[in-house]
C-alpha cells in the first residue's frame, strides 16, 4: 500500500509537468482563461477535500459528535501548520507577491518555486492518507482530483516564468519539477497512517485543513486578482461538480 500510494502521489505531481505542455508552443494564453482554468482547480480541491477527506475523517472518527471534534481539531491544525510554514519560508506569489521572512540570497524564480512546493506538499499528503488504510477507491479518487487541478496549476507555473523572460523548455521543466514534491508528502501521509493506523481520522482531517488553507489563501485570490471573478467563480463550480461525480462514481 506504501508502494501504491507513493505511486499515485508520484503520478498526480507529473500532471504539473501535463499542464505546462502548451507553453512550448505558444505564450498566447489570456488571463481570463487562465483565472477560469485555476478557478477549476480550486473546485477540484474543493469537492477532493470535502467527500474524499472531511466525510471520512468524520465517519472513522466515529461519526456523530465525536467524529466531528476530531475533524475539526485536524482542519484546524493543518490549516495552523500550513500557515506556519507560509510565513516561515521565504517565497513569491505571482499576484500577492512576496510572504514570509525576506532573503535577498535567493533569486526572483526560487521565490516562486518555493511558493508552488508549499502549495503542492498537501495535496501529495492527502494522495497518502487517502491510501493509508488500504481504501484504494478512495486514494484513486483523490489522486485523480490532485491530477486534474494541478494540470492548470502547472500551466499557470509555466506561464509566469516565461514571462519573466525564462525560455519555454526551461519554464517547463521548473513546472515539472514543481510537482515531485508530492510523492514527499504522499509517502509521508501513507507510511504514518500504514504504521499508525488509529491517527487516520486525524491526518486525514488534517490534509483536509492544509488544502483549505491553499484554497482560500492563494488559488482564490490569485483568480479575483485581474477581474475576472465570475469566470473563476464558475471555474470553481464546474471543478467541484466534476469531482463530485467522479468521487461517488469511484468511490
């Protein structure tokens, strides 16, 4: 089950690399179509958080009451983590600019990239935990949800750094390597989940949190930042409803 779940972390992060293809043929992408491509991403993590996490923190949590404490102690300690690391970390967002404590060691791009690893190591951890108790539906669900948002995740990487001059191949492969993060967060949510099996409820509420926290503090954001709201607005709808039918037909 290790194997499997450091696989399919492994897989859903090369879908960053997938989505930054196009921009070895072309830097004609607008951002209005960009800001509805993340706004997707965001659904997919939405709806990937919701069924494929919270709902079943809660039911191994012991549902009722109980299972709703725990999962909400693991949202709320992931969402703290996550926050801890943003401000801890130097890094650059393409719209909000820069977080965290000021090195001027580092280059403008390593900002950047720094920012995306952030981002992308919950998404890796919650692929693991999805896979931690042998639920080998509920792990590929989500590691196809973790695939499909990061394909305009990568796009959006790739885009960023061949507008700041970095030739098209070189954008690419940055982008591809953006996503190997997520098999360190993969085998790390699997192999304590594996060994530890009673902090399922936890890690997987936990996950949970962390991806919340991306969502509302730098996907969101990020598309509402050029005017195009309601695009990316309906981006977040047609994602979470994609990955609501594909998390009950899988699952």
């Amino acid at each position: 089950m290790i194997w499997i779940g450091l696989l399919a972390s492994l897989l859903a992060g090369l879908a960053t690399g997938i989505g930054a293809i196009p921009v070895l043929f072309t830097r004609d992408i607008s951002d209005k179509l960009l800001d509805g491509l993340l706004g997707f991403a965001a659904g997919v993590m939405l709806a990937a958080t919701s069924f494929s996490l919270i709902i079943p923190a809660i039911e191994k949590g012991g549902g009722g009451f109980k299972g709703s404490l725990i999962t909400a102690a693991g949202i709320m300690l992931g969402g703290i983590f996550l926050d801890l690391v943003d401000k801890s970390f130097p890094h650059l967002h393409v719209v909000a600019g820069m977080e965290g404590s000021p090195s001027a060691s580092l280059k403008k791009i390593w900002l950047f990239v720094i920012a995306i690893t952030i981002h992308n190591f919950p998404e890796g951890l919650a692929v693991g935990v999805g896979f931690g108790d042998g639920d080998i539906s509920n792990g590929t669900t989500l590691a196809i949800g973790i695939g499909l948002q990061n394909m305009p995740e990568g796009l959006a990487v790739a885009l960023a750094l061949v507008r700041e001059k970095y030739p098209p191949w070189k954008a690419f492969l940055i982008a591809l390597l953006t996503g190997l993060v997520e098999p360190i967060g993969g085998l790390i949510g699997v192999g304590l989940v594996h060994i530890a099996r009673p902090i399922l409820p936890i890690a997987l509420a936990f996950a949970a949190g962390a991806m919340l926290f991306v969502i509302s503090d730098e996907i969101i954001p990020e598309t509402h930042s050029g005017g195009n709201q309601r695009i990316a607005t309906y981006g977040v709808l047609i994602g979470f409803v994609i990955m609501m039918i594909l998390d009950v037909s899988l699952g």
